[in-house]
C-alpha cells in the first residue's frame, strides 16, 4: 500500500502479513496467528495476535467471530547515528 498524505511530501509504504493456523474442520474451527505491519518511511513496526472462531449451527447459518485482543509496536533500528 503506498500512501500519500494531504501536505506531506513523503510517501508512506506498509507491509504486513503473517502466519495463521487453522484447527478443526468444517463443521467448527478455531484460528490462531500473529500479523506483523511495518512502515517504512520511519521504520515503525506493529504486532498484533488475533485469535477467531467459527460454528456451524445449521446448514444455512454459521455464527464466527475474529479477535485482535492487543497490540504492540516498537521502532525499528537502521543501524544508522549522526
């Protein structure tokens, strides 16, 4: 994603993902996993652990949910000093 802001002469990239693993099967399932984010322009970085749910409770309806339950972030250093 590369983001231009409104008065900001400076381009912003993202870049995220990570790993996720699914438990169960189709009838219920459980997911767990760690997202990643770091913007490059001045080197922040975010992790987030989430955790989500899904059950089938008919053929036609299935009730799930996706939680994030916190967040934290930290710079990153570029090995760089003046």
């Amino acid at each position: 994603m590369f983001s231009p802001f409104v008065g900001n002469t400076s381009t912003y990239v993202v870049l995220g993902g990570g790993p996720m693993i699914t438990l169960g099967n189709y009838e219920r399932y459980l997911n767990l996993g760690v997202l990643a984010y770091a913007v490059t322009s001045n080197g922040d970085s975010l992790i987030i652990p989430h955790a989500g749910f899904s059950v089938r409770v008919s053929p036609a309806v299935r009730i799930g949910a996706e939680g994030y339950p916190s967040a934290t972030g930290a710079a990153i250093s570029t090995g760089s000093s003046r």
